[in-house]
C-alpha cells in the first residue's frame, strides 16, 4: 500500500491534527499489517457514535483493517447504524439514498472502470438487513442478476437499529421487538440463498467469532469481485440495545447464534476456487 | 462519571497474549505495548462496553482487566 494520499507536502506535517500524523507515522500504509495484527497500529478507522459493545461497530473496525487496497477503496452506505462508523475512515465514502447503495455502485464500478482502465478500484457497498433486504431489495438483487463486479456485505442486526427497533425481513420468525410487539409472523429471508441463485460468485455466511477466519473472507470476497462477478458477505452482528444483550455478553451472543443457526458457510463458482487456489500457490512459492 | 476499561500491565505482560486486543469494537482503543508485552486502553476512547473483560477473565481465566469508575474533572 502507498503512503502517497496521507502524505503532506514538506513543511505541513508540524500543522496537521495530531490523528492524522499517527496515521502517517504509525498508519497501515506501507506496511504488510493485517487484521490479527490490530492494537499494533493506528487505525484507517476514527472515533465514531456507535453504541458501546455493538458488534456491527465491530465488524467495521475489523472491515477497514482487511481491505486489500485501501488507497483505492470506495466504499457505500446508507442509512442505518454501519455508515455512522463507516464514514469515520480514512477511505472515500459514498452516502446515498436509503437503500440504493448497490445501484450507486453499480454505476461508480462502471464509471471507474472507464476513467481508470489501468487501475484496479475495489467499490464495497454494506448497508444493514433493512437496506439490502427490504427497502434496497430490488436494487440488490438486479446489481447481482447484472452481475456487476464488486463486493455486498449486509451487517444483519435483524432488526431496523437505527430507528428503534422495527421488524425486518431478516428479523426471525416469532422474535418481539419494541416495535413490533405483536412477534413477527414470518421466516427470515434467506439471503445467501438468494444471492446464489441470482448470480453471486462467491458467497459467506459468517458470524464474526474468528478475525483471522472474518478477515480472509472479507479479503476475498473484494478480490473475486474484481475479475470475476458480484460477491457477497452476510454477517451476523448483534444489536445489544434492541435484544438487550449486556455488552460484556455480546460476543459469548456470538458465538452461541453461530453453534445455532448463524454457522460458517463459504460457496465460490470453480473459477473462484481455482483463482484463489493459486493465489495460495504463489504465496507458498514465495515463503519456500 | 463513567467506566473505563484498566489493563494490570504487570500482570498482563506475564501471558503472551494480545486476545483482548482483537475483540474491542473500538478503533485504536485497546492496544499492545511490544516493549512491555502488555495491553493498555486508550482511556479517553473506551465505551465501557467490557467484552475485553469477558475475553480475558471468561474466555482465558487470566484476570488482567478490570472496569473502573473514573470522573472527568
Ligand atoms: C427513504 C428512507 N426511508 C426511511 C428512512 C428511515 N430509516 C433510517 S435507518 C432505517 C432502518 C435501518 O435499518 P437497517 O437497514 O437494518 O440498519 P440498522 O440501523 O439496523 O443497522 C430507516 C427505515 C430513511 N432514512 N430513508
Ligand atoms: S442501535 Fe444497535 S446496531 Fe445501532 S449502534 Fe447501537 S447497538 Fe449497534
Ligand atoms: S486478554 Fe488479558 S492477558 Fe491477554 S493481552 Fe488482554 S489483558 Fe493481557
Ligand atoms: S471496555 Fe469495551 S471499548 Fe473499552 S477497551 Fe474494553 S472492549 Fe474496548
Ligand atoms: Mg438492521
């Protein structure tokens, strides 16, 4: 990774906000640095007003720290609770309608592709269960029947977080929540399903237990967009507010969902595999 | 007044153990000091969610973080 798009002209640096120059000293760029190594550098990711404890503020944190090429990562939201953190990164951030980000990326892959035919430009949109699977729905879906190459990541809270606790496509069935006191009478959508059969080349289901295991996924996931097709991550993170989880109790929340229902599932097309099994290969070469 | 999360540095550099580090949902909060093997929060930066102490006491038994009080002046 370049140093180039932090780096300040001679002279500037002694002015500068102090977070800022610890990411030029101490940042990820430049380096080899990868997830299992956080708390050892400072982080693309700032501050941000996600809950204490929230496993959704976790996965983003984890998310910045896996990208394989942040200098030339776009990333989408839209509303909901993700794109408070989402937007606090040193990485570009689009925020669009409310579901529409994998329409917006749609067109930004495109758009890049034509202004930037030498240049590899990963475009990631993650919304939350209500953005991608009830309000964005269509647009999901066609962006994948298009088969348009960038990368889908839905943080499933199973719930509308971020205006109080709605029920969503993704809520289970039975499940009360503070706006739906009435239990939600109908299953949860099965969306890696639905993103097989629309077209998605590489498709995961993961509750984030296991950084090294989330940060791979995440890795490849935006790499089998860039040649091949959509792909797409559904992951399990926790609203502790809406559930009532205690924080301290989110993670062993966890874990318990995937024994239960939110196990690690990774399908990919034979070209993905072999691409990624020769990937393996050369990295093998190398340390040999 | 509000908790912060507090790593016993000395106990702590006795493992060789980053874990905690890598469950805290906040960025560049829970660090790692390689000079003194140990974790140290970040104090102004943590939420007091205290999973950091689940991963150390419930997950490993090893007792290193504890939650405290602590009031802005
Ligand atoms: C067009 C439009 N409709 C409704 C809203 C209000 N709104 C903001 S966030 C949200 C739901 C968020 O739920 P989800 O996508 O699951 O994200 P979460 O907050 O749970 O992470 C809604 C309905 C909006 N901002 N724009
Ligand atoms: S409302 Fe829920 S999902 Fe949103 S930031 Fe708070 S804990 Fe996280
Ligand atoms: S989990 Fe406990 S022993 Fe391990 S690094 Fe953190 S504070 Fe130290
Ligand atoms: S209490 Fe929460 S925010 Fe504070 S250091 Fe521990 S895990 Fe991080
Ligand atoms: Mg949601």
């Amino acid at each position: 990774m370049g140093l180039r798009y932090v780096q300040p002209a001679p002279g500037f640096k002694q002015y500068l906000p102090k977070d800022y120059v610890d990411l030029i000293d101490f940042g990820p760029f430049g380096k080899e640095v990868d997830a299992s190594q956080l708390g050892q550098f400072k982080e693309i990711l700032e501050e941000h007003p996600m809950c204490a404890g929230c496993w959704m503020a976790y996965f983003v944190r984890v998310f910045y720290a896996s990208l394989p090429n942040p200098e030339d990562t776009i990333v989408l939201g839209t509303a909901g609770c993700a794109r408070l953190a989402l937007s606090q990164a040193a990485v570009p951030f689009i925020y669009g309608n409310y579901g529409d980000t994998n329409a917006v990326a749609s067109g930004l892959t495109r758009a890049l592709n034509l202004r930037f035919p030498d240049k590899q430009k990963d475009v990631v949109a993650i919304a939350g269960d209500g953005g991608l699977m009830d309000i964005g729905f269509s647009m999901t879906m066609h962006s994948w029947f298009r088969r348009e190459k960038f990368t889908t990541i839905m943080v499933d809270n199973e719930v509308y977080g971020n205006t109080g606790g709605q029920e969503s496509g993704m809520s289970p069935k039975g499940v009360q929540l503070k706006m739906a006191p009435k239990g939600k009478k109908f299953d949860k959508l099965p969306a890696t399903e639905l993103a097989k059969l629309a077209g998605c080349v590489y498709v995961v289901k993961i509750a984030p237990t296991n950084i090294k295991r989330l940060s791979k996924v995440i890795k490849r996931a935006i790499l089998a967009a860039r040649h091949f097709g959509p792909t797409f991550i559904h992951a399990y993170t926790s609203c502790n507010i809406e559930y009532s989880i205690p924080t301290e109790e989110v993670l062993k929340d966890a874990r318990e969902r995937e024994k239960k229902d939110f196990g690690f599932e990774e399908y990919m097309t034979d070209e993905v595999r072999a691409f990624f099994e020769e990937i393996e290969k050369k990295k093998k070469e190398v340390r040999a | 007044m509000y908790y912060v999360a507090r790593v016993d540095e000395e106990k702590c550099a006795t493992y060789n153990c980053k874990q905690c580090t890598l469950f805290c949902p906040e960025a560049n909060t829970l660090m790692f000091d390689e000079k003194k093997n140990s974790a140290y929060v970040n104090e102004p930066r943590c939420k007091g969610c205290a999973l950091c102490v689940y991963v150390c006491s419930d997950l490993l038994k090893r007792d290193c973080i504890t939650m405290e009080m602590v009031t802005t002046e």
